[in-house]
C-alpha cells in the first residue's frame, strides 16, 4: 500500500467513526422524542452525514485506482505440487499436453479454425480474484490469454462432486443478473464443461463491466476443477475462439471506455518467497516491473496471441528445427511446449529422464548391491523395500540394526526425493532382481540389466525430471523473437516442485507435435512470461517483451 493510499485508509476509518458517533446520536434524538423526529435532525448534523457517506462511498474507488489511470489486480502464486503435474498429465494423449479444442461457430468463414487449445490448467500457479453480479460474488480465476471465455462453477451445478469444493455462482443474490439460459459446451482433451449462458456485471480489480456475458458450469466431465485451486477460467484470447461467438471480457472493457489504452501486460513474480504473486494490468503498463524498452512482433494468426519465432538455440547454437515456427503467448499453460525434435534434444543437452527411469536408477546405484545380499540371505522380498526405508508400508516392523546402520547414510541423501517415487522404482527393481537371481546370474551381470531396464521404464507423467545439482552446469537457450534473443537460464527453465516435504527439479520443456499449416508450434507460457514482462497490444495487434524485474 503506498503513502497516498495509507492517507486514504486514515480518512475512511476516520470516517466511519464519525457516522458511528453520528447515528447514536441520531438514535438517541429519536428514540428520546419520538413526536417531533422530523425537526430534532439539524441540518449540520445532515451535511455532516453527507460528507462522511462521500468519503466512505469514494474511498474504495480511490484505493483501487492508480494515479497513473492504471487499472492493477494483484495475483496470488501457488507453489507448484507433483501431484498437481501427474494429475494433470496422466492421460493417454498422442503428445505431451492435453489436446482440447475449441471450435468457432462462424460458417464457413475462412478465418474461423478449429484451434488446438493445449489446456490442462492443473499446473498453473498464478491467479487473480474477480467479482460477479451485484452485490459480487467473488471467484479466484486464471487469466488466461490462450483462451476467450469466462466461466464459474454454478449453483445449479448438482451432479459433480468438483463444485462442491469450489465457490458457485447465484444467479438469485445478483440485482444485476439477467438470464439468457442457451447451453454451451467447452470440450478438452481431458474432458468437457457443460453449462449455460448467463450475463451480469463483472468486478475486475476497480473495474466493473457491465452485462458480460459468461458461462455457469453446471457439470465438469474431468477432473479440472475438483484438483484445482482456483474457481473458473477468464479468457483474454481473441473473439475468433471465443465458443459461442461470445465478447470476452476483455472486449467488454475497451467497448465500454474503461481503459485508456488497448493494451493489458502482465508481470509474474519469480521470488518464490515473495508474497505478492504478480500483477496484471488493465490499460496499459506498470514501469517498475521491467527495464528497458520492449520488443514488439506482430501477431499474425487472431485467436490465440500468436507471433512468428525464428529460431530456437541451446548454448546460442542454432538447433535447426524452427523453420516458419510460430508461438503461442500463454499465461493458462505453465510449461513451454515446442516441436518434439527440438524438445527433445533439449532436455537430452541437459540430462533430463523420466521421474520413474531416474529413480530406477538411483535405487539401483544405491541400494542394488543392499537388494542383491539381503534376498540372498533369505530376507522376505515384500518387506524388503519397507526395511530399508524406501517405502512407508510396514514401518511398524523394527527394523534390524544392521540393516538401519547400512541405510542411514543413503537415507540422509534423500532428503529431496519424493517417497512414491522412490517406492515404486524400489519394488520394480527388487522384482528384476528376484527374477535375475533365480537364473544363477552373477551380480555384476544382474544389475547392469537392471540398469537397462530402468531407462527403457514408461514415463507415463510424460515429465522429465534433472538431477537438482547439475542445474548451474546446463546451457542456457534462446528463443529469436523479432531479430532479438530471449535468453532463460537453467535457474529460469527449471521448475522444482514439492512432493512429501521434499523437492524435485523438472524440466519445463514439453514435446508437441502440431503439423502445418497450424504448426510449427510452440507455447510460452508462465515459464517464459516469469523472466520477461509482457505486454498484449490489441490496439496495434502486437506482443512485446522486456526484462522482468
């Protein structure tokens, strides 16, 4: 809160004691001559509650806007789960995020396509809280400009267990509601929203628009919301993807003259201690969020924020893969997403494997030669993994003090490896090296098959996981966006996530195969947008970068 808005805080609590003070003095009068109540109000006693009702009634207006005529709404971070990732990739798919797809209703209108939409949600971090109807109703929310339209879980939402845990819309607590009631239907690769349209008035930080219409979802047919922390989705993409040709909201603004300029940016915090999660700003841009000038690039496909990008480098060396790329600018998707080619030599360059395969392997490096002497001295092999403290099953058993003295030190170097991770890699091994063992192979022999095996293990999160303390000795890659490179750092491209109290290191690049004429195709999201400010420029059609402070 700035000295400005500290001074108005002061008046209105001020104020508020005043017409507290002022009422009973009122009530007294009336209630002490109930006859002549009409004649007890002085008329400086009815200026002096004019006066406060003003300063009370303008001081929200004050405190939300700026004095640059910015409009500000502060976003929330949260910290990014395994969980949250496995729930949201386990799914089967051909590539490595969720297809879903948004389709236009326009005709046959050549410039109405059927648009891969790439969303999961599950793993974004970063969320902003809005209002509906009037008196509002308030709605944590993803602002999401890989997406155009607005929806809220409904209070007529009856039959999916995924509302109850969320707040929902009530249409009959809004004076300002009017009804519309034409169903609609949002598909996903995971699965669909059903709902209806419904319209009211929209809070978005000091703003209200007016008559927006919206979606109240009254079934979702996946698991999007029920795992989610946040209540709905609120588009920021273009009207062309928008389902049922509905005005995002953001068009609303600019139709209704409540930003100064066409223009909206965002700044994502990447102090994960920092309180303040991050910031978008309706009507133009806050300076202390970036330094520089930005780079603008045209964008050059409406519907998504989609711009040209010329080349993709890893240690500023060329990879070859993006002739004619384009990507895609998008705060919904946490990760960055780009051809399989060139993802995959990437993640090779910086030694990234599948969470299962690399701990298969560390429990092989670790605790192979452990597995192989206690099967042989008879150890039963469904305690075995329990009694050296890799799996939690079975830790009522007192472990033996020979085997607790050999396994104290590796359990110290496990402090950030996640415990069913972990679990499974140590059941699968032991079970290969069951198998090996009754084949009278040697020891040598049995764990370099193992080894094998472990690198040829599914990766079904379809995530690929580093080793924590390689991260200062990975290159740094590029991405030439309008003749100028945008360089992130190891520190910048990995994300590390929580499991159990400890910590993982993931790599954000994500494999995804799009085939002309939409494709090449890449996706910068929330990992890109942390290290550069960006700005969404409908008025001239354009994105722009600077450096992110």
């Amino acid at each position: 809160m700035t000295f400005q808005h500290l001074i108005l805080f002061s008046i209105y609590v001020i104020a508020l004691l005043n017409m507290y003070m002022l009422f009973i003095r009122l009530m007294v009068k009336l209630f002490s001559y109930p006859m002549d109540t009409g004649y007890l109000v002085s008329m400086g006693d009815k200026f002096l509650l004019l006066v406060m009702c003003l300063l009370v009634s303008t001081f929200w207006l004050a405190i939300a806007s700026s004095s640059d005529g910015l409009v500000r709404l502060g976003l929330r971070k949260q910290r990014l789960g395994i969980n949250s990732i496995n729930a949201a990739r386990i799914k089967g798919t051909d590539s490595a995020y969720a297809k879903g797809e948004v389709t236009t209703t326009r005709g046959s209108d050549d410039s109405a396509m059927n648009i891969v939409s790439l969303k999961n949600y599950l793993d974004v971090q970063y969320f902003g809280e809005v209002g509906i109807g009037s008196p509002p109703q308030k709605f944590t929310v993803i602002f999401d400009t890989g997406s155009s339209n607005l929806w809220i879980p409904s209070s007529h939402c009856y039959f999916s267990v995924a509302c109850f845990f969320h707040s929902r819309y009530n249409s009959s607590k809004s004076s300002t509601y009017t009804e519309i009631g034409k169903p609609c239907k949002i598909n996903y690769g995971s699965g669909m929203i059903l709902g209806f349209f419904s319209e009211d008035n929209i809070k978005v930080g000091g703003l209200v628009v007016k008559n927006q219409v919206f979606t109240e979802a009254i079934r979702e047919g996946s698991l999007i919301l029920s795992l989610a922390s946040f209540d709905g989705i609120l588009g920021l993409g273009f009207q062309d993807i928008s389902v049922g040709n509905v005005a995002p909201l953001w068009y609303s603004m600019m139709e209704q003259s409540l930003v100064a300029q066409k223009v909206f940016s965002f700044w994502f915090n990447k102090d994960p201690s920092a309180s303040e999660g991050g910031e978008i700003v309706f009507g133009g841009v806050d300076q202390k969020h970036f330094k520089g000038k930005h780079t603008y690039v045209p964008v050059i496909r409406k519907g998504y924020w989609q711009i040209e990008l010329a080349d993709f480098l890893i240690a500023d060396k060329s990879t070859g893969f993006c002739t004619n790329c384009t990507a895609i600018v998008d705060s919904g998707t946490s990760f960055i997403a780009g051809p399989k080619a060139a993802v995959t030599k990437m993640n090779h360059a910086i030694g990234a494997k599948g969470f299962v395969s690399m701990e298969c392997k560390k429990v092989v490096a670790q605790y192979g030669d452990l597995m192989w002497q206690l099967l042989l001295s008879g150890l039963q092999p469904d305690k075995l993994c329990s009694n050296i403290g890799i799996c939690s099953y079975n830790r009522t058993q007192k472990m033996s003090e020979t085997i607790e003295m050999v396994v104290e030190q590796k359990r110290e170097k496990h402090t950030e490896v996640g415990q069913d991770l972990l679990c499974t890699a140590c059941e699968l091994t032991l079970a290969w090296i069951r198998t090996e063992l009754t084949q009278n192979k040697t020891e040598g022999r049995v764990i370099e098959y193992v080894n094998k095996l472990c690198d040829n293990l599914p990766n079904p999160t379809r995530e690929l996981a580093v080793d924590c303390e390689k991260i200062p000795n990975m290159p740094t890659v590029s991405f030439i966006i309008g003749n100028k490179s945008f360089h992130l750092t190891p520190e910048q491209y990995i994300r590390r996530v929580e499991q159990n109290f400890s910590t993982f290191c993931v790599s954000s690049f994500i494999a995804l195969d799009i085939p002309p004429p939409q494709g090449p195709l890449w996706i910068l999201g929330e990992i890109f947008m942390e290290a550069y400010h960006t700005v969404f420029d409908f008025g001239n059609l354009r994105v722009g970068f600077a450096e992110a402070v």
